[in-house]
C-alpha cells in the first residue's frame, strides 16, 4: 500500500510495553497528537497515522531539529505502543476505511498536506505561540499545530467543533504535569490513549 513514503523503515523498538488495556484503546486509520516525555523542557509533539489493519503499526510524522535547520522526518513505526518516551496518543480523527483505494489515496493526499506546512518561524502559519528561542523561535508544537490546522482546512479531519488551540491546550493537560522539566528523565509509567 501506498501510505506515506520513508526514507525506509525504521521500527521502533524498546523493551518498555504500554500495558494491554492502553494498547487495545489505539484504532486502526486515525490520526494521533503524540507526547514523547521531555528531554530538557517540553514534551516533544507529532503526528502518528495509524495502518487500516494494524493499530500499533503506521506513520509518525514530526518536527526535528538538526544541524541548525528545522526538516520533517517521516518515520515507519512496527508498534508504537513499546515507544519508551511515548506518553500519550490523543485521537485527532478516525478515516473512512471503507474501499483499500480509498485509504491508499487519504494516505497520499494527507503526505503532500503534511509536506506543504511551513517550517521555521518566519514561515509559520500561527504566529500568536513564541517558539523554543534556542532553536531559532520555532519548534515541533508549533508545527504540529500548523499541521493539524492545515489538514482540518483541507477536509481531512473534523475537529468536532473544537480548535486547534483547544485540542492543544486539552492534550497537553493530560500529558502530565503542566512544568515538564520537572517530569525530564522520570518514568510516566507507561503510555496512555485517549480516543
């Protein structure tokens, strides 16, 4: 299947496991806000689009920051649910799977959506949120923001009536405690769904 294209596979693999119940929470062809645990100050924040027929299996798309430029990495996941920074996945919208056809081509549609957001703080879409100083006022919140407000105005997902601002805001006050420094280095005990 088409999917979104990689520079190849790259499974993650960690000993760490999201318990049973938390796993069998993730739905097949949907579109999860992610929250890796902070490494300095912030959750880190991306998109995972999950396979039709694997729950635990599909895309992660997110901002990275690397050699003073901001990229988008495109990344095949075998099972998310044993990501050991992984600490949430907040369901953005479930996609009609009702012909293989039509999924390969909302893959497809939903890559070139994805591609097209602007990068770096000059270029943004919102320009309301300061981004991380440090790495040239922009970072992955920013862009994934950007993302999904980018891929409600193109018709792909319903936000339900909620902003994007909203979803932000409401995801993040699930993630864990609202000053992440203090969570950096500590195990959240495991990954947690909301769909």
């Amino acid at each position: 299947m088409a999917y979104l294209s990689s520079a190849g596979p790259r499974p993650t693999s960690n000993s760490t496991r999201a318990s049973n119940s938390e796993a069998t929470k993730i739905l097949p062809n949907t579109l999860y806000l992610t929250f890796n645990a902070p490494q300095v100050d912030e959750y880190h924040r991306g998109l995972f689009l999950t396979y039709p027929k694997s729950t635990t299996s599909g895309i992660l798309v997110h901002a990275i920051y690397v050699d003073s430029k901001w990229g988008l990495e495109k990344r095949v996941t075998k099972d998310i649910s044993s990501a050991k920074s992984l600490v949430l996945l907040y369901r953005i919208h479930t996609f009609d799977d009702s012909t293989a056809s039509n999924v390969d081509k909302q893959f497809c549609d939903i890559e070139q959506v994805l591609e097209r957001v602007p990068m770096g703080s000059e270029v943004r879409e919102n320009k309301g949120k300061k981004g991380n100083p440090a790495l040239g006022g922009y970072d992955c919140v920013i862009w994934t923001g950007d993302a999904i407000r980018a891929l409600a105005r193109e018709g792909f997902v319903d936000l339900r009536g909620r902003s994007v601002e909203q979803i932000m805001d409401e995801s993040r006050s699930l993630a864990g405690p609202q000053d992440a420094k203090t969570m950096v280095g500590k195990d959240f005990g495991g990954l947690k769904v909301v769909v």
